[in-house]
C-alpha cells in the first residue's frame, strides 16, 4: 500500500485537528466553569454561615443592652433581626 500525501491531505488532517482542538477546549471550558461554580457554592455558603453567627451576635449584644434598660431602637431591632433569622431559616429548609 502506497501512502500519498498531498496539500489535500495536509489541509483535511489540519481541519480534523483543529475540529478536535476546538471540541476539546470547550469541553475543558465547560467543565472548568462547573468546578468553579461548585467553587462560589461554597464560598457563599461559608459566608451565609458567617452572617448568621454575626447576626446571633448583634442579637446578644442588643439583648444585653435590654436587660440594662435600654429601651425603644433596641426592641425595634431586635425584633427585626429574630423575624429575618426566623425567615432565613424557613427559607433554607426549602
């Protein structure tokens, strides 16, 4: 069997490898974006973490200032940090 290569068969082998090349880098594309995406997930979730116990926190500190009698602004805010961790926590049963 006699092989022949051609300007023909250059230019078909380099189209398949540039078909392949570009298939390959969009696969490496899509899975480079999933990993970094699985990534921020749990960024974000670690901060969600973080934000509650600040909020549990600012709660304490403001139950604090209550017992010694500060009255008004404190109740408000308060209340508004127990009903948003209320919220948030039914939120993220769902």
């Amino acid at each position: 069997m006699e092989v022949i290569i051609n300007a023909n068969t250059l230019i078909k082998f380099a189209e398949l490898l540039t078909a392949l090349g570009v298939i390959g880098g969009v696969i490496l594309w899509c899975v480079k974006f999933v990993q970094r995406n699985k990534r921020q997930h749990e960024e974000l979730k670690a901060i969600r973490k973080e934000q509650t116990l600040i909020c549990y926190g600012l709660l304490a500190c403001l139950q604090g200032l209550k017992d010694q009698g500060c009255n008004g602004p404190v109740t408000e805010a308060m209340n508004r940090i127990e009903e948003h961790l209320n919220q948030a926590a039914h939120d993220e049963e769902k």
